[in-house]
C-alpha cells in the first residue's frame, strides 16, 4: 500500500492556544477514514492544518502528503498536489457566481456555463439559473452542501476532506450527496483499483449508510484517543458517547493483547 497522507506527533496552536497535541494519523491511497468526536475537540483544526490555512500554526511535528512534506507549502500548493475539502461552513462570495466557481475548479479558463458544466450540475440536481447566483449567498443548508460537492468533483482531488458534510442536510439530499461522495472517493470500485483517498467529519454518523469506510478515529482533547472498525465505532458511540466508547476500544485492545 502506499500512504497518501502521514500525520506525526502533530501539534498545533491557534491564537496562541494548542488545539491539537501529538496527533498521528496514516491514510493510505484508496482508503477513507472517518472522525468523529466532540464540539471543540480539534476535528476542524486538524483539516485547516492538513490544508495549510495561516492561522492554524504547526508547532511541532510533520505532515507528507504523496511523499512529500507540506508543513511549509502555501494552501494553493497542496491544492496543487491534489488536495480538496468541503467546508463545513463555507462563506458567501459576492460577485462570484457558482458557474464560474466550478469552471475555476475544473481548470476551465472559460467565464460561462457550457453543456459540459450543466451537464455536472445535473448530477446534484443544480439547475441553470442556481450557477448564476452567487457562491453560498442565500443557499440554504443542503444547497451550500450541493455547491461544495459540485466543485469538488469538478475538481476531482486525490484526497478529499469533508467536515460535517451531513450536517444540516435533510434526507433527500443527504443521500444524493453521500452517493457523489462515494464516487468521489472510489467506492465503486473495487480495492485493488482505487485511487483517491479521503478524511470525514461526522458528528451524527448519518453519512456513513451511504459511504464504506475503512478506519475510523475518535478524537478527544487533540489527541487520537482511539481507533477501529467503523461499525464498531459508530454503535459504541451512538450507544455510550465518545469518551465510553474509548474506554471500551482501550479495554478490547488490552483483552487483545494479552
């Protein structure tokens, strides 16, 4: 296998606080990892610091994303290496319509909607005159998800960050969005075939019934407090809440190793 992105003893500061400490984490092409954990946790920062946003400060520790090491490179130059993510809360963009926006993001130089770029938007049920609006202003929750799916598969990316894609969403949209979202990450592929790679925020889990996963974490307090199987994961979390279902992941990796 071959590591995609290798997160070691990564510890972060914003204005001055430390939000994540000693975190590591291993993603390797054609898999994708799930986080979940609490409010204030450190989830968000640790996807700002993979993509190099300046006001997350990297304090120690290192990040290689395809082998090479990123700590020092401009967000637009891991975008460059094929880098991608759907925010959580994405702002509004005056003057910027949609449209133009996933032109940008396919590398298109051309200011207009094209039956190639309609025939995009179709996927997530975007019509003509929704690329004409501006990006993100007066969408509501599941139209501001739509938007970020649409440029990323417009994109394209070889690793993808989602944060919080289901949040918000109501059920009709959650499904078209996890169903682009699998694509998006080659989860109709087979193993041996896939390529992209992918890192996902989830508070609730909802987006899980539409998207494998391959490992899942949880984080607690900046830190990695445990790892495995998502089903598992998922159920302990849903049943006994994040700091439990550490608890009992710490007590079967005990019973494992003995």
């Amino acid at each position: 296998m071959v590591v995609m992105l290798e997160i070691k003893d990564l510890t972060v500061e914003v204005e001055g606080k430390e939000i994540l400490r000693d975190l590591n984490l291993n993603i390797e092409r054609g898999e994708v990892h799930v986080l979940f954990g609490p409010n204030g946790c450190g989830k968000t920062t640790l996807l700002m610091t993979i993509l190099g946003f300046p006001n997350y400060k990297v304090t120690r520790g290192s990040i290689t994303f395809k082998g090479v090491d990123i700590i020092n490179l401009p967000t637009n130059e891991r975008v460059k290496l094929g880098m991608g993510m759907s925010f959580q809360h994405p702002p509004e963009i005056r003057g910027v319509k949609l449209g133009d926006m996933v032109n940008i993001a396919q590398g298109r130089k051309e200011e207009k909607i094209d039956e190639d770029l309609i025939a995009l938007a179709k996927r997530l049920n975007i019509s003509v005159d929704f690329l004409n609006r501006d990006v993100n202003l007066g969408f509501s929750g599941g139209e501001v998800k739509r938007s970020e799916i649409l440029q990323l598969l417009a994109q394209s990316p070889d690793f993808i960050m989602f944060d919080e894609p289901d949040s918000g969403v109501d059920v009709e949209n959650i499904e078209l969005i996890g169903g682009i979202m699998s694509e998006l990450l080659d989860r109709n592929k087979r193993p041996s075939k896939r390529k992209k790679a992918g890192l996902i925020i989830t508070h609730s889990g909802s987006i899980m019934r539409y998207i494998k996963a391959d490992r899942a974490h949880v984080m607690l307090e900046g830190r990695i407090a445990c790892s495995g199987m998502p089903d598992e994961i998922t159920k302990n979390i849903m049943e006994n809440g994040f700091e439990k279902c550490v608890e009992l992941c710490k007590r079967s990796e005990e019973v494992g190793a003995e």
